[in-house]
C-alpha cells in the first residue's frame, strides 16, 4: 500500500473520534412523570399559601397555644388512645404484658420508635402536637418527641418517668429520665442518647448553675412538676 493511501486510511478511522457528537434528543416525559411534576407544583404552591396564612396569623396561633411551665403537665397523656394502640403494638409479643420482667426491653424499642420512626422537625412557631398528630406525621419538635416518649413509658407502667427540659439563652433541649429498679435511665430521642447508671452520674450530665446564661432546669410528667 502506497504512503498516501495509508494516510488516508488512518485518517478515515481518526476522523470519527474528533468530530463532536450530536447531542442526543431528551426523551419526551411520560404522562406519570408529567402528573408527578403537576403534583409537585401544586404542593409547592399550597406550601407557599399556608405558610403565607401562619406567618400573617403567627401571633393568634402561639396565644392559644401558650402554656405556663406547670400547665405542660396537661401534655403528657399516657391515657390517650393514641398512645395506648402504640403501647399495645409495642407489647404485642409479650403477652401476657409483665412490667417487672419487659419493661425495660419495651421502654427500649419505645426510644428508637421515637428516634427513627419520628422525624425531627423545628417550625419557628410555638405550636403543640397531640400524640395523634405525632403519629399521624410522622414528625415532631424535640419537646413534642420527649413528651410522646414519656407518655409511652408510663402507660407501658413507669408512672415515675419525667421530661426533663434544660433553657440556656432562650434555647430548649428536652429529654425523657425514669427509674427502674436500682438505677436510672436518659433517654435522648433527638440526639440519640440513651444511658443508664447511678441517680447521680445521669443527673451530672445536666448542668444546673442558674449563672449560666440564667439557665433553668425543670422537669414535668403528667402529674408532677418540679423545677431545679
């Protein structure tokens, strides 16, 4: 083969390779995605509306939604039907129900329902969820997940279980403590805490100074209210 057919023949098999690719066509959406996308902006736009509502109506809503500390207790409802159906559901391999031989192994996969199975969610607005709403959301502040927790495990039996709730600068961090036989128990659905020791060792993690940036300390149950 001569020089110049060589040229042409390499030239032939390079050529392909340098010439730009003509851009493939978007396959047209189909009709679910296009009902999917309707959906979507529909939801975005009742989204935009709603929070245009709770922003005009911010200061009506956290009137009736306010709560003086001691009236907190009112929150916690173990003997809510909402409550109860869970309770049932987290005991159903346990029947007959024995507080002293399960509780702590029902307490427990109380705790990680509410860490996994409820999302942690903050609305800048002072506004409660029942234990209904809850579990119809599936989401909650981190207050509303601690009350939910402490209603679970005194209807599961522990009538001595308290949200605790620390204020340092205006900010809350509420978690759910109870004890069981010799020692004392944290549950933190939120940040997923969860310890066991001596009364003194668990209340060591919680800093009480009153200098702290004033901060306070309380802790509430659907009986009891007691600040430190």
């Amino acid at each position: 083969m001569s020089y110049d057919k060589k040229v042409v023949c390499i030239a032939a098999n390079i050529i392909p390779f340098l010439r730009k690719r003509e851009p493939e066509p978007k396959p047209e959406p189909d009709e679910g995605t296009k009902e999917c996308e309707s959906e979507l902006e529909v939801c975005r736009r009742r989204e935009s509306i709603y929070r245009k509502i709770i922003e005009r109506y911010r200061e009506l809503i956290e009137a009736g939604e306010s709560k003086s500390i001691p009236e907190l207790r009112s929150l916690v409802r173990p003997q809510s039907s909402s409550v109860v159906e869970l309770k049932e559901k987290l005991t159903r391999e346990f029947k007959p129900y024995d507080y002293e031989r399960v509780f702590l192994t029902v307490a427990q996969k109380a705790y990680e329902f509410v860490k996994d199975e409820i999302k942690t969610e903050h609305v800048n607005i002072e506004f409660w969820l029942s234990p209904k709403d809850i579990l119809e959301l599936k989401a909650a502040d981190e207050m509303d997940k601690a009350i939910l927790l402490c209603s679970l495990l005194i209807a599961l039996g522990n009538k001595g279980a308290k949200v605790v709730v620390e204020m340092k600068g205006g900010l809350k961090h509420a978690f759910v403590m109870f004890s069981f036989g010799n020692r004392y128990y944290l549950f933190d659905p939120v940040h997923d805490i969860n310890l066991a020791g001596s009364k003194e060792i668990l209340e060591a993690q919680i800093s009480t100074e009153k200098d702290e940036e004033n901060k306070i300390v309380y802790e509430f149950n659907d009986t009891e209210y007691n600040e430190w």
